[in-house]
C-alpha cells in the first residue's frame, strides 16, 4: 500500500539527523 513512502520517509529521517549531527552548531 506505498512502499514507496516508508522508504522515501526513511532516508529523509536519515538525511536530516546526519545533517544535524554533522551541522551541530548550525542546528542550534
């Protein structure tokens, strides 16, 4: 019913929590 979502849903939630790690100070 959308594998597509999980998985697009997936890497953004990866994207943004590497970004904010690697961009600590900026996140804050």
């Amino acid at each position: 019913m959308g594998e597509n979502i999980p998985f697009f849903s997936r890497i953004v939630a990866v994207s943004d929590a590497y970004d904010a790690m690697t961009s600590e100070r900026s996140y804050r």
